[in-house]
C-alpha cells in the first residue's frame, strides 16, 4: 500500500529510542522525512546514521522538550532545515511514578510538564505549518488514562489530558482540515518497559506473569505495530479519521479477562 509519505517531513518527539525509534523507521521506510527530536544524542546520531546509510534523510534535534522555548526552537530548526511540517507525532514522555501518596505537589507539577506541556507546546508552534500543509498529528497515549495504574497520578492524568487535548483539537482544527487522532498502548518491550521489569527480583517471571494477561496471542506488542498504526494516522490513506482513540495493544484494556 503506498501511503503518500514521500518527502513528507514528519516530526517525532521522543523519536531516538522505543516506540519513537519505531516511528521513525516506519516514517523512513514509506519515503517520509522524519525528524528526531530527543534528549539523548549518542542514540538520536546512532538513528540517523543508520538511516542515512540506507538511503534515508532524516533530521536530528537534540533537545530537552522542557520549556515552551525549547518546542519553539524544534520547530523552528525543523522549518529552517526542511521548510515544512506535514504531521506532528507527539510521543516523548515517561512512566515517572509520581503518585499520589507519596509524590509531592512539587512533583506532580514537574511530571506534567515531562509528559504533558509539551505535547501542547510542540503543536501550537507547528499549527501554522501545519495548516499551510493541511497536515497531521498525532498523539502517543497509555493505557492508564483509561485503567489507572496506581502510584503514577502524574503520568496517568498526563495521559488521560492527552486523549482529552486529542478530541479538542480535532473539533478546532476542522476548518483546516488538520486530523489529530491519538495511538493507545499498553505493553510494550521498550528501553524504559525493560528497565522497569529489571526493578522485580525475578524479571522473567513478572514479565510471564504480565504475557498471560493480554488476550490476542499472549504476548507484548512491539513497537513496530505501534508505529504502523502512526504512520498509517499521518497517510492520505486514513483521510477521513480525526478525534479517534486507538488501542493497539492486543485487546489489553477491552477484552474480557475470563479470555486469557
């Protein structure tokens, strides 16, 4: 299928590792141009030399996402390289833990701004390229918007605002023509995910525990099906969805538990 990415310059917050990295691939394999946009260096120079030796061109903005300065930055350092923005996806952030017995207000604050201004940040400076484009965006969520988690409320109402912000701009911006949808995990093997398992005294055995409780296949997602589900949201193909909520997480959060 094609889906008429090519030469689209496509940004991906958080893009140099995980999901982000998956996205990025995907956006290169369809002939996009995808611009990375993280904290860490060393694995955003690694990315893109590696796409760049397979033909790609793909752009790279080390940056920390943490001030309404920074976001303006990114996107201005996108335009000046690239001179155009056709899709948005806002994926950085991270399960922080900060909860709500033992996290303070200090710090329910602070994980807002890791996991939530930005994502508000990055499309107010790129909704006027965006518009010129008639271009797209899309949000990276969680599943514990929806089913809580315990001992991440600032992380889990990041998330929940997310998908909130996610139908809101859909209904803004029709008059432009610009389509905001938001992709839903729930488990999936990345860098943070396996740093996470490695905190258990027996990782193995968590993770078989976590593996029998997702319905479709017993398994994790990776992080190529997230990705897929982007970049098809970003395409031409999907002309017609805005202001969806998408789960792909194998029926994680919807399925009858009485099924695994």
């Amino acid at each position: 299928m094609d889906l008429q990415l090519k030469g689209k310059v496509v940004i991906v917050t958080g893009g140099a590792k995980g999901i982000g990295a998956a996205i990025v691939h995907a956006c290169a394999a369809e002939g996009a141009i995808p611009v990375i946009i993280g904290r860490d260096a060393e694995a955003g120079k690694q990315l893109q030399s590696e796409l760049q030796n397979s033909g790609a061109t793909c752009g790279l903005i080390t940056v920390d996402l943490a001030t309404p300065e920074s976001c303006a930055q990114s996107v201005e350092q996108t335009l000046k390289n690239f001179g155009r923005i056709d899709a948005l996806v806002n994926n950085a952030g991270r399960n922080d833990k900060v909860g709500l017995e033992y996290g303070s207000v200090s710090e329910y604050v602070a994980s807002l701004n890791r996991n939530l201004v930005h994502y508000y940040g990055m499309a107010h400076y790129s909704l006027p390229h965006l518009k010129r484009s008639r271009g797209s965006i899309v949000n990276v969520g969680s599943k514990t918007a929806v089913t809580g988690q315990g001992s991440t409320s600032g992380y889990a109402s990041s998330k929940g605002a997310i998908m909130a912000l996610t139908r809101e701009w859909a209904a803004e911006l029709l008059p432009y023509g610009i389509r905001v949808n938001t992709v839903i995990p729930a488990e999936v093997m990345t860098p943070l995910y396996r740093s996470w398992l490695d905190t258990f005294p027996n990782p193995e055995d968590k993770l078989k525990t976590i593996l029998t409780k997702i319905p479709l296949e017993q398994r994790m997602t990776t992080s190529e099906e997230i990705a897929a589900m982007v970049v098809f949201l970003i395409s031409a193909k999907s002309s017609h969805t805005t202001g969806q909520h998408l789960f792909v997480d194998g029926g994680y959060v919807h399925l009858d538990r009485a099924l695994t």
